[in-house]
C-alpha cells in the first residue's frame, strides 16, 4: 500500500534550501556517466565545429550536467502537484525535452554575447546549436529511460523483498499463534491427570492426601509462572521434571524411583516449556503407575555427537504396547509435543520412543546443533 506524501507547505522559515537535497542525490555514477557521455559526444562532433575542442567539450559538459540536474528535479516533485493524466516518469521525460534545446540556447547566447539576432543569422551557429541539442536530446532521453528502468527494477526487487520479509514476519506469527494454542492444551492436560492422581488419593481415603495436595499446590505456585516465560530454558524444565517426579513419588513412594542426569552447562540453552515433562509424565502414568512393581525413570540431557542437545527418558515400567512395535502411544500430550517440534524446528528435530529390554520404553528428543546455541 503506498503512503500518500503529506501536503506540501512550502519551506519552513530558515530551513535549509532544496538545493543540497537535490545535489545529494546526483550519485558519483550519474555523474560519471554523464561526463563520459559528453566526452565521448564532443569527441564525435569535434570535426564538425570551428571552436578548438576544449570549447566543444565544455559545451557538451555544461549541457549534460544541465540535462542531469533537470532529470532528478522532476523527479523530486511532489506526486500531488502533479496533473492527474502524467505520470512521474512522463514529466522527468518532458524535462529533458525541454532542457536540451534552453541549455543550449544558453551556451550559444554566451558565444555570441547575448545577441540573439547573430544567433539566428550565422548558419555556423545554428547547425552548432542543432547539432548539440539534438544530440544532447537523444542522449538524454536514451540515458534518462534506462535509469527510469533500472529504478523500477530496483523498486520491484525493493517489493519483492519487502513482501518476503512480510511473508516471513505473517508466518513466525502464525508458528507462535500455533504454539501458543498447543502450549494452552498442553498445559490443562497436564494439571488434570496431576489432579485426578490427587482426587484418587483422597477418594481412597490416604493419609497421604495431604502432603500430596500441598505438594501439588507449591508446584504449581513454583511453575504456572513459568509456562509463559519470554526465554525458557531448560533449566526451567528440569525443575518442573524434578518436582513433577518428587510429586508422583508421594503418590507411590514403594513404586517409583527417579534421576536425573543433565550437564549443569546445558541449564541456559532455550528450550520449549513442559517438552521434556510431557516425556516424563507419559513414562510413569503409561509405564510405571499400570505395572505392580512401578519402576524407575531416569531424565538425561546432554550434548550428541554432532553438537546438538539430545534428552532422553528412560523407564523401566510395562513398555509399549504389543501392537505398538515402536510406534508412539496415542495420546495428546505426544501429539501435541510432535506437533510443536515440527512447528518450532521442522524436519530437523526428532521425537523417537524404542523398547527397552527386558522391558520399559526410552523416549528421546533431539534437536539440531543451531536450535541449542
């Protein structure tokens, strides 16, 4: 969309001349090309003139840099003062046009001291003149449309560049948008298979309901302010691992052991909230909470072989299900987690889930070198 430019007022008192400003854009290449146009056009027409070719090439150089001033002052005026019917590119041409014939007419009135009645009765002169405005028309014109094309081809590839950019900027939006909602579902999952396991404890009458609850509610008064962090990491998400894993050992303390293993310097790196504690929680509720013996689950976080940060849960409880044959269970935190890798690195991050022998899953996350700086 393009911006109408604000209404011309007129220079403000004491404000600097347009002058400068119009100077500032005569580039050292328009310059230098035009320079070069009127060496090479008083070299040509040096034989057909009188005058020593110094003069002829002043002529020519005073005409260029005449033709080149008129050129960017069309193009600096406003678009509103503009008749509707003539396009910018139309006025910079008529400019041109307009210039060649009047600058010369200048150069010659000089040479014969502003006598315009020699002017008009030395043939010599008049074919000087036409010679030199003619040429300097063609020229000017030639020139003058080439930069006119090689602007809009600058201005196109200028667009085209603005509306990637703006393509890009529509579709990060959308990834966050999505990962957003998925982070929203995420979350309420997780709170309510939290509270159903306390809800079980209470119906059944534990004295353990208690500590559990007041457990849960320092968890989340410790974490629910961390889901929306601008810049979480995965020392974050080691700590809700941690307390999620000292919260289910309440539940079952015969039954479920934990560890975690993770390289103290890896704490920092940015890491998608509650990623890992989907893993963990879907080990003990899916592999240690069905089987009578529990078991055990082991967190680990370290750095692969190609730099890149591999997580990995491993437990020890009933394993995959028959027709598994290691394929991911169904469900939505595993959805939803493969869902949000896909959105935040694409095809370079992994979610892998394997059998263990003689029994229990391993469950890893990897993601590539540049996703954990």
């Amino acid at each position: 969309m393009t911006v109408p430019p604000p209404p011309d007022t007129g220079p403000a008192p004491g404000a600097t001349p347009p002058w400068p400003s119009l100077l500032g854009q005569l580039t050292l290449r328009s310059v230098a090309m035009a320079v070069a146009m009127a060496v090479v056009v008083a070299a040509l027409l040096n034989p057909l003139f009188m005058p020593p070719f110094p003069v002829v090439l002043g002529r020519t150089l005073f005409l260029a840099m005449v033709l080149l001033l008129a050129f960017h002052a069309a193009g600096r005026l406003p678009v509103h003062r503009l008749p509707a019917w003539m396009p910018r590119w139309l006025l910079q041409l008529a400019a041109i046009v307009l210039a060649a014939p009047l600058a010369t007419a200048c150069i010659y009135l000089l040479y014969v001291g502003g006598n315009v009645l020699v002017l008009f009765d030395n043939p010599g002169v008049v074919a000087g003149f036409s010679w030199i405005a003619g040429t300097g028309l063609v020229l000017g014109l030639v020139l003058a449309l080439g930069a006119m094309y090689r602007e809009r081809d600058a201005q196109a590839r200028s667009q085209a560049l603005q509306f990637a950019l703006e393509r890009e900027t529509l579709e990060r939006q959308a990834a966050d948008a999505r990962l957003a909602l998925l982070q929203s579902q995420i979350e309420p999952h997780f709170l309510f298979n939290t509270l159903a396991n306390v809800q079980a404890l209470v119906e059944s009458g534990s004295p353990r309901a208690a500590p559990v609850l007041q457990t849960l509610i320092d968890y989340l008064r410790a974490t629910i302010p961390r889901f929306h962090d601008a810049r979480p990491t995965l020392g974050d998400e080691l700590a809700r691992v941690q307390a999620y894993l000292a919260l289910m050992q309440m539940r079952m303390p015969d039954r479920l052991q934990w560890r975690v293993e993770a390289d103290p310097s890896l704490a920092p790196l940015r890491f998608p909230p509650m990623a890992l504690l989907t893993l963990v929680e879907n080990a003990v509720r899916h592999g240690i909470d069905p089987g009578e013996d529990g078991g055990e689950v082991l967190v680990q976080a370290q750095r692969d072989a190609a730099g890149g940060l591999c997580l990995a849960v491993r437990d020890t409880g009933v394993g995959l299900p028959a027709e598994g044959s290691g394929a991911a269970p169904a469900g939505t935190g595993l959805a939803n987690l493969r869902a949000r890798l896909q959105a935040m690195y694409g095809d370079a991050a992994r979610l892998h889930l394997a059998a263990r022998q003689p029994q229990g899953v391993d469950a890893e996350i990897h993601l590539p070198a540049e996703a954990a700086p």
